[in-house]
C-alpha cells in the first residue's frame, strides 16, 4: 500500500509528529506517524486523486474553450 518513496515518507511522518506536537503536546514516535500516515492515505488518497483529476479535466475544459476562442480572432475580415 506504500505509495510514497522512503524519503518522501519520512518527510511526511516528521511533519506529522510536528503537528501533533505544537497543536496537541504529542511526542509521536516513527511508528505512530507511519500509522497515522497510512491511515489518512488509506482514507482520503482515492477521493484526492479522484479530485485531482476532476480539476484537472476542469482546466482542461476551460483551455480548450480559451484555445476555440482564441483560434476564431485569429480570423480575418473578408470584404
């Protein structure tokens, strides 16, 4: 289930262990980060992904409306 690279995994358990230290006074060790990491991922990553590819349709939607427009005044007047 580990989708992350180790680096970028031990990144996330320290930012982890640092909120939960300045909002809640909790000294977390690598095991309870991990756990915690693993859970919101678990969780929430299905629905981020799926949100991030409904934003990035959206984009894609409004550059394709831009790129029409943009090809039609490109247009010369006919006389």
């Amino acid at each position: 289930m580990n989708q992350f690279d180790e680096r970028d995994r031990t990144r996330m358990c320290d930012e982890i262990a640092a909120f939960f230290k300045e909002e809640h006074d909790l000294d977390l060790g690598v095991i309870g980060t991990g756990r915690i990491l693993d859970f919101f991922q678990e969780m929430l990553g299905d629905r981020i992904y799926n949100k991030a590819l409904d934003d990035a349709k959206h984009f894609y939607v409004r550059y394709a409306d831009n790129m029409e427009t943009d090809y039609y005044a490109l247009y010369k007047d006919v006389k």
